[in-house]
C-alpha cells in the first residue's frame, strides 16, 4: 500500500474540509469522554447535567450533523448545478460549533443543539427546490425528518417522546445512508472495474430496488411504532433479505481487490446485520438484546458509512479514489473492532471491558482518519 499525503488543490476549499476534521474531533472527543465513565474518572461537566443523555445526543446530533453537512453541502451544487452560498456554509458551521455548548433540556437553550441539523433541511430543501430536483426530494424529507428528531430530542429531557425522537433520527440515518450508499457503491464499482478493463455488470433490477426500499422503509416504521413479536420479526427480516440481495446486485467483477471499496461493503452490510439482529430480537427478546442491533447501525453502519465515504470524497478529491495508505487501513480495523465490540457488550452480563475497548478503538479509528488525511482537512482549514 502506498502512503497517502493528500493536499487539496488550489483554489476554494470545499464545504467537506472543516466538517468533516471537526466531525472526526468529535468522535475521538466523544468516545474519550464517554471511557471516562468506565475508568472511575469523573464525567465531563462541560454545562451537561447528565452525561448518557449528552453521549447519545452528541453521537446522532453533532458527529453525523457534521459528517451529514459536509457531504450534502459538496454534493448538493453537483445533483442540482446550483453553488451553496458561502454564507450558508459558514452559518451551518457556527451553529453547529454553537450547538457543542448547548445545555441539555429542559433548559430552553437546548434547542440550539438542533439548529445546524435543522439549518441543513432548509438549505437543501431550497437547493432542490430551485432546481426542481424531484430525485432528491426523498434526501431532502429524510434530512427533514432527522432535523426534526433533533428538535424533538432538544425538547424533551427523558421519557417516551425522547425516546420516540431517537428512533425517528436512527430511521431517518438509516434511510440516508441507504439513498447515498445506492449511489455511492455503484458508481464507484463500475468506476473501478472500468479502470481494470472489466466490462460494467447489469444494474441492479428495479424490482429489486423497489422491493428492497418498500421492505425498508416498512420495517423502518414498523421499528418504530410495533411491539416485538412476531409480525415485526418478519418485516424486519424482509427487510434485511431486500438489502443483501441491492448491495450483491451492485458487486462489481474486481471489487475485493479494492481495499476503499471492501470497506465501503461491508459498512453498508452493517445496514442488512441491523435488520437481522432487531429481527431476532423481536422474535426471541430474552436471548436477543435489542442493543445489539441498534449499536450495528449505531457503530457499524453510521460509523463505517461516514469514515469509508469521508475518505472517499477526499482521495476522489485528489485522484486517488481507490488507493489506501497504512493509516487507512488501520482505521478500518479500528472501526471493525470498535463495532464487535460495542455488539458483543449487549450480550455479556459485565459488560465494561467490551466497552472500554469499544471506545478506545472508536477514538482509535477517527483519531487515524485525521493522521491520515492530515494535510487534506487540517491544513485546509487554513486554505482559502
């Protein structure tokens, strides 16, 4: 493997830059102050009063609002030829800087944890807009449903609505990921196969795409307003059926012997292992934990998809799509460990050594993302 110093090029530094290195910062800063709680160290008393209600916050509404913004704000000119204002970047940044003091609910300035997830709906809900985009108003609902989560979890301190609006953020992630890695995992498997002389696959059938979104976005809500039992467990097993058989469709004659798109997988195969493991647990609660599969989107899927997309769009950036340095590597096996771990915690009655190595290698994993593309996001900060 090569060792990859990727520098961005001359001219205006893209909106991805400073989202992405704070999104990173805030992984490691989240997984470090949540081992704290495992160590016998006192938790951050940063103005939050309760600590797990921060964690969980901090993981749906601030690293993957900040993964989220730096994505959409780079792809949304090239879906729909319309240029973001640089104005709308820069206050999507300082809202969501804004937002990492924020106190918790019920205080009244808790909502400000909500803004830059609500600042993004708008914005490319007017993107689309004004370009009649009709293919991404589907993106556009699901960033509103998520920002909308976000404003409900800022209201609401414990209980069923929090709850409720945790799911709703989760089912809304979910449906993101599975838009942007439908995209994502094709284009760039045809891409690599053509650059080794392979002709291009089918696509994928469109029945089964559409029965793979249907099955979704059935068990999706299902997730969220069913009890357990067994009806839930069938959905969500058709579910996970409908997402292995769209991701083997999109599998490309050379792609595992591609280190960026192997990873790219099997994040997204975390998507189909969530299903599976609610499914289970819907049907067998007492031996099944529900942790389990919420942790495999939580970790896996959210975790994975960001880090395997992030480095993409930068080594795209810099015409280096499909190498990988060491660093990269290790960053991948951090994020595989941090999930098995964080999995395997939901199923051992004492479960602090799985978590502590949960965390470390979670921290592990972003804090080698940053090393990696040091010269890309860290001193593109610096860049006009």
């Amino acid at each position: 493997m090569t060792a990859l110093r990727a520098t961005l090029p001359a001219g205006r530094t893209p909106p991805f830059v400073p989202f992405f290195a704070l999104a990173a910062l805030d992984a490691i800063f989240g997984g470090g102050a949540w081992l704290l709680t495992f160590t016998g160290a006192e938790a951050p008393q940063i103005p939050f009063s309760d600590f797990a209600n921060w964690h969980s916050r901090e993981m749906l509404f601030g690293y993957l609002a900040a993964a989220l913004s730096g994505f959409f704000l780079t792809a949304l000119p090239r879906w729909t030829g319309r240029p973001v204002p640089l104005w709308s970047v820069r206050a999507i940044l300082a809202m969501w800087l804004a937002a990492r003091v924020a106190p918790l609910p019920p205080n009244p300035f808790a909502v400000i944890a909500a803004a830059p997830g609500i600042a993004l709906a708008v914005t490319a809900a007017f993107q689309v807009g004004a370009a009649r985009d009709v293919r991404n108003a589907k993106t556009v609902a699901l960033l509103g449903l998520y920002a909308g989560a976000g404003a409900c979890c800022a209201g609401a301190a414990a209980g069923p609505a929090r709850d409720l609006a945790m799911r709703l953020a989760i089912a809304a992630m979910i449906g993101l990921v599975m838009i942007v890695g439908g995209r994502v995992l094709p284009a760039l498997t045809i891409r690599y196969d053509a650059l080794c002389g392979e002709a291009p696959l089918p696509h994928v059938a469109r029945t089964i795409e559409r029965f793979s979104a249907a099955w979704a976005a059935a068990a999706l809500v299902s997730w969220l307003v069913i009890p357990d039992g067994g009806a839930l467990a069938i959905v969500l097993g058709c579910a996970a059926i409908g997402q292995i058989l769209r991701m083997a469709g999109w599998l490309g004659r050379r792609t595992a012997s591609s280190p960026p798109l192997r990873i790219l997988y099997i994040a997204y195969a975390s998507i189909p292992a969530g299903f599976a493991l609610l499914a289970a647990h819907a049907f067998a609660p007492e031996l099944i934990p529900e942790s389990a599969g919420f942790h495999m989107w939580m970790v896996g899927s959210f975790g994975g998809m960001t880090l395997a997309i992030m480095s993409s769009m930068i080594r795209k950036r810099n015409n280096l799509a499909f190498t990988t340095s060491r660093a990269g590597a290790a960053t991948a096996l951090f994020w595989l460990a941090a999930t098995l771990c964080r999995i395997a915690a939901a199923f051992v009655p004492s479960p602090a050594g799985w978590l502590i190595a949960a965390a470390i290698a979670w921290a592990a994993a972003f804090g080698l993302f940053l090393f990696d593309f040091r010269a890309a996001l860290l001193r593109g900060l610096f860049t006009r």
